[in-house]
C-alpha cells in the first residue's frame, strides 16, 4: 500500500468516511474534520509512519507541515520518511 493510500485511510477513519470519497485534493475543512480530528490524523500518521510531524496544534498556520490538503499532507509525510530512510 502506497502513503498516499495509507494516508487516506487515516484520514477517512477520522472524517468517519470511505477512502474513496478523499481524493489528495480535498481539504480537511471540506472532509469535516475538525481541530481534534486533525490532530487524531496527525497522531495516527505519526505512528503509522514511525515518525514525527513538526506539527503547532495550536497553530497550524506556523507550521512548517502543510496541511493544506490531503496532496500536501502526502508529500510531507513522503519527505520526512525520506529523511528518516
């Protein structure tokens, strides 16, 4: 299974969706997922891909993760298990 499908699935476990109604350039505002839900995903993630999100709950917009969509969210978690391989 690739990361960005394994990404999805996370993400759809959270928005209490089917993998196949998250495509990489749906929002997470647009998949209903709220704050909590975000940093559920980002817990999940990090576990998952055994690695550590540079992620400000309190600030997304700080952050150096983009969060922007699924896509950005994908390509983040593909450069830090990059960096970690």
């Amino acid at each position: 299974m690739s990361i960005q499908d394994r990404v999805i699935a996370i993400i759809a476990e959270q928005a209490v969706l089917e993998p196949s109604d998250v495509t990489p350039e749906s929002s997470l505002d647009e998949l209903g997922i709220s704050s909590l839900g975000l940093v559920e995903s980002i817990f999940a993630i990090e576990e998952e891909f055994d690695i550590s999100i540079p992620f400000n709950a309190n600030e997304p917009g700080a952050s150096d993760f983009d969060i922007s969509s699924v896509a950005a969210i994908v390509r983040g978690i593909e450069s830090l298990v990059a960096e970690k391989a």
